[in-house]
C-alpha cells in the first residue's frame, strides 16, 4: 500500500519526465478544476516525510462539491470500481514507464461502484484535502463520489 501511495504522489507532482515517446495531445483531459488539482506543491521535510502545500485555489473548495472528468485508473482488478484514480491521461498512455510524463492523479471515492471504461468519466462529490505525509497516503480525494452523465 505504500507504494501505491508513493506512485500516487509521484503522479500528482506532475513531473516533466525526458519524452522518446508523447502521447496523443487529443487524449489529454484539460480543464479549470484540473489546474486547481494541479496547483497543489510538495515539501520534503528533513525527516523524508512529503507533505502538501495547498494554494488558496484548492483550499476554497476543501470540503465543498467538486466535479472533475478524467480517465479511471483502476488500483484494484475488477470490471467494477469503487475507489481509484483519476488522471488526465488515458491508461494506455504508459505512466511508469517514463515516456510519456506524469499526469496530474487524484483519488475518488465512490458511493457506489462504476464498470471500468477507457472513455474519460464525468465525477461529482466532496473535494478533501488531507495535511499528512504523501508518502503514505493522499492528501487530495474526492469523497461519496456520484457519476455524472
């Protein structure tokens, strides 16, 4: 599970990776709630511990209804999905493999489990920003999530 936390926070820093490789540019998912997703900066402290630095952008809908459409990132096997990420790329666009850059990624929680599906889904519930160490688990998810069609 750590890992899957630390493979989380990398995803979200957005790091500009070399490219041999670019994705498709139709595929990327571009919007206003994005760049406030992607607002958010880490910092390492002297004890390895990531922690969030929330803009004043994210911080005014901590707690509020968010909505965001994003490509599903499955984090357990299944056809339905319950808890996974969301990110502005599609799943075929190899995020680990170090070609094609790192996506902005957030966690969602639905309230009820959706079938996977490659096309970009359209989520709505509560935005939460967390103040703990990245590195084990996110500071940023989207709670009681509902799809939005």
């Amino acid at each position: 599970m750590k890992k899957l936390y630390f493979i989380f926070l990398l995803l979200l820093v957005n790091v500009a990776v070399a490219q041999t490789q670019k994705h498709n540019p139709n595929d990327q998912l571009r919007s206003l709630n994005w760049d406030v997703i992607g607002s958010v900066k880490f910092e390492l402290t002297e004890k390895n511990e990531l922690f969030p630095m929330f803009s004043e952008s994210i911080k005014r809908f901590d707690n509020r209804e968010f909505d965001l459409t994003g490509y599903l990132i499955p984090i357990k096997s299944g056809q339905k999905q319950q808890k996974f990420l969301l990110a502005t790329l599609p799943i075929n666009q190899c995020y680990f493999c170090g070609q094609n850059g790192v996506p902005v990624m957030i966690m969602i929680e639905m309230e009820n489990a959706t079938a996977y599906s490659e096309k970009p889904i359209h989520v709505k519930g509560i935005l939460k920003l967390e103040q703990k160490d990245a590195s084990y688990a996110p500071p940023i998810t989207i709670k009681n999530a509902k799809l939005i069609n």
